[in-house]
C-alpha cells in the first residue's frame, strides 16, 4: 500500500511540476511575442508611410507639366534619391505617360491599372493604397495619387511602387516567424520565404493581384493553453509543428500582422519542472517510506512488549514484585532526566547572558577609563568654583557649572549605554542610524581598540530596520573578536558602509590570521581562543540579533588576508514601503 501512496505522489507532483512549468513558460514566451509583434508592425507601417506622401507632393509639382522624356528623366532621379522601386505618371484611362526609366529597374506597373480599386480611388480625389504581383512574379506595394489641375479636374494619377523584398529585409533575423495578410487572408509579407503568396484560410483562386492561384497553409487547429492561443498541426517546412499564434490589425495598410513562437522551449521548462516534481515526490516518497517503515518497528516492538508482558503476568508473584521494583527505578530515572534537561535549558540560557557579560567584562577597564576622566574633572571643577565663590566670581563659577552639567551628561550617556547593553531584555525593530550605532560601539571600546588602527569613514543618515542597543551589541562582539585575533600582529581594523538595491552592509575586516572553520564560526560554544578566554557565544548572539531583525550575517577570509564579517541589514524606507 505504502508503494502505491508513493507512486500516485510522485506521478502527482511530477504533474503538478510539468503544468506549472508549462503555465510559465508558456505566459512568458507569450508576452515576449506580443511585444516583438507589435514592434515588427510598427516596424513596417514605419517603412510603408514614408512613402504615403511622396505621390501628394508629386501631383502637384509643374514638373508634371513638360514633355514625357523629361518627367520620365525626372521622376528617375527622385525614385533613386527615395529608394522607390518606380514612379509612374498615369493618364485617366490607367495608360503610363511618364516612367522612371532605369535598366535595374523595370515597369512594375502595367497598363491595365484601370480595373484596380486604387487607381479608381486614386480618380475619385483619394490617395489609393494597393498591394499586388507583378507579371514577373515580383511583390509591389502602390501609392496612387489624383493629379488635378487648379479648377480640381483630375488629369492624370502619380503611382509610387515598393518593392516588398526590401521591405523583408528588416525583418529578416527574428526567430519568430513573422507574417502580415491582407483582407483575403494571403500571406503578402514574411521572413520566411515558404510563407509568402499562401493564405491560412479557403485558397484563394482569383489570378487578378496575386498572378495566379494562391494555395493554403496546413494550420492545423488553434486552441487555448492556460490562456495562452496556440496553433498546433502546422504542417510547413522549416515552421514549428506548434506555436503561440498572435494578431494584430494595421487598418492603415490594410493589413492584419501575425507572429509563430515555438512552444518547443516552454515544452522544455515544463518537462524539466515535471522532472523537479518528481524528484520531490520521490523525495517525498522515501520519506514516507521511512515513516511507515519506523511505525512497523515500533508497532513490532510494541507487540513483542505485550507478548512479553503476558508471559510476565503469567509468573509467579515474587516475578511481579521485582517487576514493580524495576518499573518503580526506570520511573524515578525518567524524573531524573526531565529534571536535568531543564535544569541544562537554564544553564544554556544563563550561559547566553554569561557571553554577553564576559563582553561587558572586557570593556570594564576602558570604560571606567572613560569614567574616571569625566569625574577627575568635575572634581577639579568643583574646588575651583569654590574658589571662585571666595572671590565673588560668579562668571567663573556659571563656566564652571556649565562645564560640569556637560561632563555629568557624558559620564551620564556612558552609563546609559553601559545599562542598555547589558540589558537581558529584546528590543522592537525602529528606525535606527547605522552611523551612530557603530559610533557609540568605538566609544564603548576605545580603550580595548588602543594601539589598534581603525578605518572608519561615517555615513551619519543612513537608516535600517533595527533595535540601537542590539546592533551596537553586534557591532561590539564583531571589534572585540578583531582586535582579540590581531593580538601580536599588525591591527587594523577597516570599517566601511554601503548601500546596494535591497539592503544595507556594514562589513568589519580585520588583519589577523583569519578564520580557521568558517563554516562553523556562528555555532553556540564554538570557540579558537585558549581555555577561559572566551565561551564562544559572541558569534552565535550576533546571528540571532540579525536574523531577529530580517538581516543576514556571514564571514568569510578576506582576499588580502585576515578576516571579515559582513551584516545585511534591511533599509529604513524599504520596510515602510514593504
């Protein structure tokens, strides 16, 4: 039963994997084609309407007016200067009386333009928009506009002619196939060559724009994938057999873009995501397998205890009594041994605080150094100003008392951090500048850090998420362990804090030996300094401080030697607009 259970949840999150993988995959190659869609038709309209104007302007240039030869000549040299394909003056009966001759560039235009929609449009006042095969099987786009004189009477139309393989050109490179029908759905533009003058609907067997009949396209059917359309059943060379389909419309060429992205890359994903779920579910499985296996052992023993305890009961009454007797010792064991794991839970506790403490100890001498000057002066302060009095200085004294509140004030401050670090009690996460919590550290350690050089460039302003007393506490174990590994040696201590996109650093690197097992430096009473120098709780305090505040500590070896701890810490106003 249990291979069952375990086979139905691998084949279950390996499902699960597969359509989720497949979902994201697919969501994401459908929101890369749709922009590359709509980027490839502004593309095209770009390349199409800088022609739209050309034929406007034309009309109504008087060059229009001078002998054929030379209109020809003329409009020869404006089709160069465009990049035209050819440029044709037409009379009202579609007949061409003036062409822009060149050996390379042939009349794509013929003379039977008169049963065209845009040359009929062209003679009714409008500018003529057509898309078309030339006898020689060339693809032409056509601009027709009215040449009219002063009184509006058409006389003529001035046709402009693109050649669409230039046009194909900048669209040449993409992986997606990328194609643009007209309103009988042919296929007139493509960067695939197999595509073009092909339609995905009914074939279209008209001969007139086309040159002849246009076969269809094997599509298959479209059908939708966790939102996403796809065609399936493409049946074309050189096209993927399935892909994400998307269109758009561009009335103002008339045409309808449409772009194939390959599903075989989304397949891909959804396959190696089914591939993770089964993983996990067999992961999964050989736990449970474990479970059901250690719960038949225990229902085994279980059962061997009961057959033991029957036979037991079926002894004599001397056998029961001494079985009383042993019951009666495993339970006061049992007591025993709850008493002294809680009796360990509290000594581990008290040792956490002892770390804390032992800290506090090694800074005592500098900070009753710190103390002591304060107070020398308000001494000698305090006798001048009695001297002062004597002499009816009361100006003197003011100073004097000035200077006294100002010094009672520092030994004050000392004193209050000195409480506050030595506070047992947690602290709720504030806004916190990082500049004054390692300032307040240095002062704490000023007399420890003597002799040592120490590189600090403050950075007053910058705020994290934090509690002041608890990150200063950090910032104090990170400078004692520097300082106490630089012993004997050159000690500098570099000091640096930088902002990234998501959080703040504060990293302290020192130039002692460096870190022996770096991999186990955060672990409670792991300790390399000699025997009664140290519980090894100072790193293990730091990371719960950090972690309780959403941050990260790591150390690791600095490049140039020595060691070096670096402290993430979550910036003031990412948390508020979190």
């Amino acid at each position: 039963m249990v291979r069952i259970y375990a086979a139905l949840l691998i084949i279950a999150l390996a499902f699960v994997g597969h359509a989720l993988g497949q979902r994201a995959a697919l969501q994401d190659e459908a929101l890369r084609a749709r922009g590359v869609l709509t980027r490839a038709s502004d593309r095209l309209s770009g390349l199409v309407d800088r022609y739209r104007y050309l034929p406007a302007v034309l009309a109504r240039s008087a060059d229009l007016q001078a002998a054929p030869d030379a209109v020809s000549l003329r409009l020869g040299r404006i089709a160069d200067t465009s990049g035209a394909l050819a440029i044709s003056l037409l009379d009202p009966q579609g007949r061409i009386m003036a062409h822009s001759e060149a050996a390379e560039r042939p009349r794509p235009l013929t003379q039977d333009r008169l049963w065209r929609p845009s040359f009929r449009r062209a003679l009714d006042g409008g500018l003529g928009i057509s898309h078309e095969v030339t006898p020689d099987g060339q693809r032409i786009f056509t601009f027709e506009h009215p040449v009219a004189t002063a009184d509006g009477q058409i006389t003529g139309v001035i046709a402009i002619a693109l050649d669409v393989e230039e046009i194909e050109g900048d669209l040449r490179g993409d992986r997606d196939v990328i194609f643009f029908t007209d309103g009988n759905g042919v296929i007139f533009i493509s960067n695939r060559d197999q595509l073009t003058l092909r339609t995905m609907a009914e074939p279209v067997t008209e001969i007139g724009q086309y040159g002849g009949a246009v076969p269809e396209v094997s599509t298959g059917r479209m059908d939708r994938r966790h939102g996403v359309p796809v065609m399936r059943g493409i049946d074309v060379p050189g096209l993927p057999a399935e892909a994400i389909h998307y269109e758009r419309q561009m009335a103002r060429i008339g045409m309808q873009a449409h772009i194939l992205t390959d599903t075989a890359p989304a397949l891909v994903v959804a396959r190696t995501w089914g591939l993770i779920g089964a993983l996990a579910g067999g992961v999964a499985a050989l736990v449970l397998a474990l479970m059901s296996q250690r719960r038949a052992t225990t229902l085994a023993r279980l059962a061997e205890r009961a057959a033991a305890q029957g036979r037991l009961e079926a002894k004599v009454a001397a056998r029961t009594a001494e079985l009383s007797e042993t019951n009666l010792r495993l339970s006061r064991e049992v007591d025993e041994r709850i008493q002294a794991e809680a009796e360990l839970r509290r000594v581990q506790g008290d040792l956490v605080q002892a770390g804390k403490l032992t800290a506090l100890g090694e800074m005592s001498a500098g900070i009753s150094h710190e103390l002591n000057q304060p107070l020398t002066a308000i001494q000698t302060l305090a006798d001048t100003s009695q001297l002062f009095v004597d002499r009816a200085e009361p100006g003197e004294v003011r100073r004097n008392l000035g200077r006294i509140s100002e010094l009672a004030q520092r030994a004050g401050g000392i004193l209050k951090s000195l409480r506050a670090f030595a506070r047992k009690e947690g602290e709720r996460p504030v806004d916190v500048d990082l500049a004054d919590v390692v300032a307040d550290a240095l002062g704490l350690l000023e007399q420890r850090l003597e002799g040592v050089v120490v590189h600090w460039a403050p950075r007053p302003g910058l705020m994290v998420r934090g509690g002041r007393v608890q990150l200063q506490q950090v910032v104090v174990n990170l400078l004692t362990n520097a300082a106490d590994a630089m012993e004997g040696g050159r000690a500098e201590i570099f000091i640096e804090i930088a902002t990234q996109a998501d959080h703040v650093t504060l990293s302290v690197r020192d130039t002692g030996p460096g870190l022996v097992e770096a991999d186990r430096i955060f672990d409670p009473f792991h300790t390399t300094k000699p025997v009664g120098q140290g519980l090894g709780l100072g790193l293990s305090i730091s990371y719960g401080i950090v972690q309780s505040f959403g941050g990260q500590i790591t150390g690791a070896n600095a490049d140039g030697g020595g060691a070096i701890f670096t402290v993430h810490l979550t910036p003031a106003a990412a948390r508020a607009a979190a």
